[in-house]
C-alpha cells in the first residue's frame, strides 16, 4: 500500500475511535439522566401516596365542624348561664 492509503486509513481508524468515544460520552450521560428522572419520579410517586394519606379522611371534616358547633353553642349556653347567676340576674323567686 502506498504511504498515502496508510496515511488515510490512519486518520479513518482516529476518527472512528473519536465517534466511539462520543457515543460512549453520550451513551453514559442518558444512563445518567434516566436515573436522575427515575429518582424524580420515585419522589413524585412517593408524595402522591402521602397526599392520598392525608386526605384519605376529609370526609370527616363537615362532622367534625358540626360537632365543634355544638360544643360551641353548649359552651355559649353555660356561659350566659353562669353570667346569669352570678350578675343576680338569675336569683330565683322568693329568695329576694
């Protein structure tokens, strides 16, 4: 072979391990990234069931704001009732 078939199938051979390195290169940085968005996904996952946990008993809240209410209104019962009796508004008959 002349110098010059050497010389080409040289620079052929350097350019051909440069394109393998590149697909190398990007080959790992795609491994990379798929595992950086697996672990996203995971977190995402992961908070999905933690939301679906914490508002697995929402349907309690309207009792729960009922019976609130009702300790409310009974509270403000026993507050005029004791404000009552102790302003002597409440004193019973007879005992003036």
């Amino acid at each position: 072979m002349p110098p010059q078939e050497i010389t080409y199938w040289w620079v052929v051979l350097g350019f051909g391990f440069v394109v393998v390195l590149v697909v190398i290169l990007l080959l790992s940085l795609l491994v990379s990234l798929v595992k950086v968005i697996d672990r996203g996904v995971v977190e995402v996952r992961d908070t999905l069931r933690a939301v679906k946990a914490n508002t697995a008993n929402t349907v309690l809240i309207p009792q729960t704001a009922d019976g609130v209410d009702a300790v409310l209104a009974e509270g403000l019962q026993h507050h005029l009732f004791l404000g009552r009796v102790l302003s002597g508004a409440g004193t019973p008959i007879g005992k003036e």
